[in-house]
C-alpha cells in the first residue's frame, strides 16, 4: 500500500495510514516467506463504482476485511458487500459534524484503520463534531465498529488535544495513523495542515499525549516517526508515552512510509531510508531511491518495494534491509500487495510480479487493485473507487 506522501505541517496528501494494515492490502502472516503463489486474480471490469468519493488519483479512503468493504465519506463510514457493491451500514457520528456538505473530490479523507482491539478484529474512524464545551475549536469523535458484523462496539468523544492557532475554514479531519502496544497514534488537520498528533489508549479511550509539533505518521516497534519539532528534524516519539525516543537533524521535505522505515527526501533533494524504531539509516546504492517513488509493503513475504512509474523500482527485506532485487527499466504503475504479489498496471494489461523476486509470476490478473484480499479489490480511477471481485 502507498502510504502517502508528507511535506512539513501538511496532511497526508493520501491519507492514511498510514497502517499498513488499515487498507487491507499486505499480506496476512509474517515472516519472510515464500514469495507469491497463485495471486488472486480480478474480474477484469468493476462490479460496482463509487462515483466521486476522493480526489482525483487520491489512494482509496477504504480497507477491505473478509468480503465487506470500509469507506471514509465526508461525515460517514459507509459499509458495502465486496461481491455486489451494495451498501450494507452507513455509520455516522453522534455529534453535529463540524463541517456540513464537504466535496469529497476536494479533501483526501484519512484511511479507516483495520487492527485488533481486545483480540477482534476492529475498524477505526474518526470524525470532526461540533465542541461541547467554547475551550476548544472542535472535539474528535473515534468510533469503533466490529469488522465482522458492521455494529458499532464503542465511542468516545472528546476535545481536541491542542488549541490549534489555525481555525478550520472548510475541512477539519481525524487521521489514525497506526495502532502499536494497545495505542492508537492519531493526527487532527484543519484545511488539510497537520495541527496535533496524540495517542489514545484503546484500553481506556484516553488521550496519554499530545503534541503540536512533531507530525508522527510512520509506526514500527513501539515508536511514531514522522516531522521533528524542529524545522530541520526528523523525529520519533514512543506511542505509549509521547516522549522522544531520537531525533535527526537532516532538513526533511517529503516522506513516504516504507514498512519498518520512512523514506525521507531532504531540502538537497537526497533520499534517506531511517529506521522508524531508532532513526538509523540503512544504507542503499546511490541512486536506488528516489523522490519519485512510493513504497507498498507486504508483510507476508516481508518485503518493502519501491518504484517509480515506468522508471525503476526494487524491494527491500523488511528485516534485514538488503536489496532483492531492482529494475532500471521498470515499466507500470505500482499498486497493491497481497500475500507475496505485487500488483503492477502496465498500459493496457495487469500483472503480479514475485515480491522477492520482482519476477512477473501471473501476466493477467484481470484488474491491479490498490486495496485488496482473497475476496476483492479496490481501485481508484479519477475520483471514482471501483470495485473488482475475485475470480
């Protein structure tokens, strides 16, 4: 999955989650396995499309759980059959929303999160409500929905952790950016400017920290990495605390998650791989990674790949951080990934390639979805999301 590309104070330009799970679109398991056997493949045209949900070429705001379908509209999470594309629940939140009828085409909603709370399986969103109290501009909503049935489980409202200096015009928004040690790391945006990042325990639905300054996006081994405090920092903060597990001074202007890492490009224009977990860098060819790219994960194989449309692209070992393989003529776009399968639209064709091997091993999976499992795939066309069932 393409987790979104961050410059300073910005909201993700796809936002999400930033989990990898929250799209639903790695691969089950762990480990470094073997690579891709039989993808799934798609019925070559959509069963259903979601007409003008996101802006255009935005990263699908859904994930996918079994045969059912999660997707972020303005002010709703809306709830469809992944085989017929009919709507199943559309749950809203309980408060008046901040913002009435927003565009969708204008704003990137966050990604719903995908993720375990007390052992089941469990969608996270977020929502922007009017405040209860004048000591805030706003109160965040977060509601958990059970991913098997579709029925709420919880909700809990409360102010937004920071009196943000900029007041939200048109859009205010809720971002779960990953879930790591029963915390769920959340960043609030107002008109699409990142203005607070916190953590909520899932345990007790409490706000543990806050912070206005440091953009934290990227999750792996207890800590939330993203934009230091400082203008010219890289920083990373422990989820359970909000206090600064490491710092690096090396002037970021964009990054991308990469599985276990963040892929910084700096104000020189050089690109950096730095360990979520501890701010290291793992070193790479001059020239392997670069601005251009956006990385999927799969965590079944373990691998991260990276690649720039009809450029070049190559995967790491997400354990060890050694290059598998790269291609210097790569050809397509890089879309999602799947229990070792890499899906890659090339012109008019979609193929699967090997994660660890980047070997094409299907040349007709019928569509390259962004999101998908065994039961179906999501794409974005525009700002239309279309939905492909498997074969």
């Amino acid at each position: 999955m393409e987790l979104g590309r961050w410059s300073r104070r910005g909201a993700a330009g796809l936002m999400g989650v930033v989990a990898l799970l929250a799209a639903g679109c790695t691969g089950g398991g762990g480990g470094s396995g073997a690579g891709a056997q039989d993808p799934v493949t798609f019925e070559a045209k959509p069963v259903h499309v979601m007409a003008d949900v996101s802006p255009d070429h935005a990263w699908p705001a859904a994930v996918l759980h079994e045969d059912t379908v999660f997707l972020s509209k303005p002010n709703a999470l809306v709830v469809y059959d992944a085989g017929s594309g009919n709507e199943r629940a559309r749950i809203s939140p309980q408060g008046q929303a901040l913002f009435g009828a927003t565009d969708p085409t204008e704003y990137y909603r966050a990604v719903p999160m995908l993720t375990e709370v007390d052992g089941e399986p469990t969608v996270l969103v977020g929502f922007t409500v009017e405040p209860e109290s004048g000591a805030t501009q706003l109160d965040v909503e977060i509601v958990a929905v059970d991913a098997a049935t579709a029925e709420v489980r919880w909700r809990t409202t409360f102010p937004e952790p920071a009196a943000a200096p900029v007041v939200p015009q048109k859009d205010a928004a809720v971002s779960i950016n990953g879930v790591e040690r029963g915390v769920a790391v959340m960043s609030v945006s107002h008109d699409s400017a990142t203005q607070v990042t916190f953590g909520l325990s899932l345990a007790d639905r409490k706000v543990l920290w806050h912070d206005d300054d440091v953009s934290a996006f990227g999750l792996d081994s207890g800590v939330g990495a993203g934009f230091g405090g400082g203008t010219s920092t890289v920083a990373g903060v422990d989820v359970e605390t909000g206090e600064q597990a490491w710092e690096r001074e090396i002037d970021p202007k964009r990054m991308v998650r990469a599985g276990p890492w963040i892929v910084v490009t700096t104000e020189d224009d050089e690109t950096r791989l730095i360990a979520i977990a501890d701010g290291t860098e793992t070193t790479l060819d001059e020239g392997e990674l670069n601005n251009e790219m956006s990385c999927n994960t799969d965590d079944h194989t373990s691998v991260v790949v990276c690649a720039e449309d009809d450029e070049s692209a190559l995967g790491i070992d997400a354990d060890s951080g050694e290059v598998l393989w790269s291609d210097d003529s790569w050809q397509g776009m890089l879309k999602g990934t799947w229990r070792g399968a890499v899906y890659v639209d090339r012109d008019d064709s979609a193929v699967a390639l090997d994660a660890r091997t980047g070997e094409v091993v299907d040349d007709g999976t019928g569509a390259a979805p962004m999101v998908l499992n065994d039961h179906a795939g999501l794409d974005q066309q525009g700002t239309d999301v279309q939905l492909y069932p498997a074969r």
